[in-house]
C-alpha cells in the first residue's frame, strides 16, 4: 500500500520538507503486514547512493496512530536528512490495544509478550529498502529513543552484520545475551532527569514490573563487547551541565559516546517537546549524524564522500587548555569550532596553532579546511 505523500507532508509534517518525498508503505513479514515511512531527501537521485537512518519511535500506550510521526516530530531527522544528504526510514511498532511498542528483549509489553519477531521484521525491511532505493548498504545506521533505543541495542546484538552504528536516546540494554559478529560504535542520549528510565537502573515511571538496566551496566557491556581500552570524561561540558563520557581505544575503532544532560527528561535532547521538556544542553540529531559519517562496516572510521579525502593533521594536546597545535598541516586552511547544540563559537584561519585560551571547557567539534568530519576536541 504504497503512498506518496511529497504535498501531503508539507501540509502535515512539520519536519518534512516541503520538495522532499515522503512514501508510507508496507511489507508482509511472518503472516502480518508492517507499516514504515521513508523520506527521500530534497534532491534525491536514483544514481547516488545514499546512507539509510532508521528511526524507531518509542512506546505509544494509548495513542498507537502517532506512529512514525511521534520519532520523526521530535528529532526533526527529515531536516536533517535534506541538508546532510541521507535517506530516514521510519517503521512502525505492532499495535495491540491501541499501545504501538517494539520487542528489545525484556521490553516493552504487549510486543515483548506476544513475541513478536521485529529483528526479521527489519531484517526483509532492509531487503526491500535496497531494492528500491538508492542505498549504500555499508552505511546502515539505527537510531531510536525510549523503546526505539532499546530496539536499536537489539539490532546491534542480532543485525551486526547490516548496521554500521546505532544510536540510542532514553533507553538502556534490555536484550540479553547480546552476542554481535562484529565489533558496534554506539552513541547514547540520557536525562538524569528521566524518571521513566532511571539513570541507576531499576523499575521507571510507567512501566511496573520491567527492570531497567543501568546506563553504567549498559557501558561495561559495550565496553567489553567492543574490547576498549580506554575512558575520558568530560564534567559540566560547555559549562552548561551535560557529562560526556566516551570509551575508546577499541577494537575496530567502535567508540561508545555518551551525553548525560541535567535537564530535560524523558525526551529527545534538542528536539521539540513531547510529554517531557528536551534537553536544551545539546541536539541529539546534529551529535549522531556526526558521529555516524566517521563508520561503516568497515572496521576503519570513513569520511561519507565516495571521493579520497586528505587525511587530517594530528592535534595536540587533546584535552587542550590553551594552544591546540595542529601537526603536519600544509599551509592555511580554515577551521570551524562548534558546540553539542551545533553553534558555531570558533572561526578563522590557521596553520600551525588555534588559540582556545577563551573558550570554556567542554566538547567541541573542529572542521579543518573542506573535510567532512570532524574532530572532537575537549578542552579543560
């Protein structure tokens, strides 16, 4: 039941933009249709291939006709996808009762209990997506908030071999064992101000009976998944009041990130509001389609253009209190310095040094001359 819905969106979506092309649709997997909806971003040519988001809403009890629209209205991912260049697929929970949800292991209620097998639901999704579009297969990356997390961490366990990385908002491992075939760069979004899913783990807001994991567990799980090594920690970053912690040193180069946010709640950070405030502290869409261009299949970390990029210059130190020293740099090229929430505090031209005596501490993304992806800097 194929829909295309490019004038329908401009009138309904407010994420959508209004040249681009969204198309409702759906495949029959294990004796039940699956509803999903792709947005082709403004610009699409069937000659290029493209990356491939999919998003996952969270849970819906009560209100299973949000949908595909609830994830899509509050990370604004359609925007983004026309400006950065990628394909966004949303698909859709099982509904029972009017309560739309996804089965990630031990949640979340009625699909976890009636067993419903959404990793091959995704599985042939995947499939048919390839066939009729222009997708780059190595670049398959997963993304999701409250449930939809949960379900993305499934997918790394049992799709490793289809998803590049996965990013998680809102959520915790909740599919055990986890037993990936390769090595899974993940980026997590969390509130301490959830009280749906808490920070320390255990039984949330909303949801009796179901134990959550706690975001330490879910970082030493992927910790030793990934065989890292090493961890940093960024306190108060920006001075703002999110904690960056990133593990790495891993194998295949799969980094885990991740953002605790003091404000906020139950949400998606940056985005618009849904029951809960978002997080003003930083844009979870900006922070995880940066981190995405750096992976593919491949163990080596990538830049998304198809051409040979120059390599990047080594920075040093990094974390920086004053002067960041950029070695084997080849004449001036401009820099760009933005924060979490994609602002940019930093611009100019540089050879040898950058001068960041006056920026506060935090994280921060440097862009060097037309290199697609950045470098993260912490400066103390």
């Amino acid at each position: 039941m194929k829909i295309m819905t490019a004038l329908i969106a401009a009138l309904v979506c407010p994420v959508c933009g209004i040249s681009a092309q969204n198309v409702y649709d759906s495949i029959y997997v294990d004796n039940n249709w699956r509803t999903y909806m792709t947005h082709l971003p403004d610009g699409y040519d069937n000659a290029v291939q493209y990356p491939l988001v999919l998003a996952f809403h969270g849970g819906q009890a009560g209100n299973a006709s949000l949908g595909w629209f609830a994830i899509a209205y509050q990370s604004a991912l359609s925007q983004k996808a026309d400006t950065a260049g990628f394909i966004v697929v949303y698909p859709e929970g099982s509904v029972f009762n009017n309560n739309r949800t996804w089965n990630a292991g031990a949640c979340c209620p009625p699909a976890m209990d009636q067993a419903v097998d959404d990793v091959s639901f995704i599985d042939h999704l995947l499939d048919t997506l390839f066939a009729d579009y222009a997708v780059d297969t190595t670049r398959v990356y997963a993304a999701g908030s409250s449930n939809g997390g949960m379900m993305c961490y499934r997918l790394a366990c049992a799709l490793s071999g289809r998803i590049a990385a996965i990013a998680t908002n809102a959520c915790s491992q909740m599919y055990f064992p986890c037993e990936p075939g390769r090595e899974i760069p993940v980026i997590h979004f969390q509130s301490y101000a959830d009280t749906q899913v808490p920070y320390e783990g255990g039984t949330g807001e909303g949801l009796p009976g179901i134990d959550m994991t706690s975001q330490d567990a879910t970082m030493d799980l992927w910790r030793t998944l990934n065989n890292c090594l090493y961890t940093d920690t960024v306190v108060n970053g920006n001075g703002v009041g999110y904690d960056f912690i990133r593990i790495h040193g891993c194998d295949c180069n799969a980094s885990f990130h991740q953002y605790n946010t003091t404000d906020g709640g139950h949400s998606w950070p940056g985005g618009n509001d849904n029951n809960n405030p978002a997080s003003t502290q930083l844009s979870a869409t900006f922070l995880l389609w940066d981190f995405f261009q750096s992976y593919t299949l491949e163990c080596e970390g990538v830049a998304i253009e198809v051409e040979p990029q120059p390599a990047l210059p080594d920075v040093y130190p990094n974390p920086v209190v004053q002067q960041l020293h950029l070695a084997h740099l080849k004449g001036m090229v401009h820099f760009s310095l933005k924060n979490l929430q994609g602002k940019t505090v930093l611009t100019g031209q540089a050879d040898r040094t950058i001068d960041l005596s006056g920026i506060p501490a935090g994280l921060y993304l440097l862009t060097l001359g037309q290199h697609p992806v950045p470098l993260r800097i912490i400066k103390a």
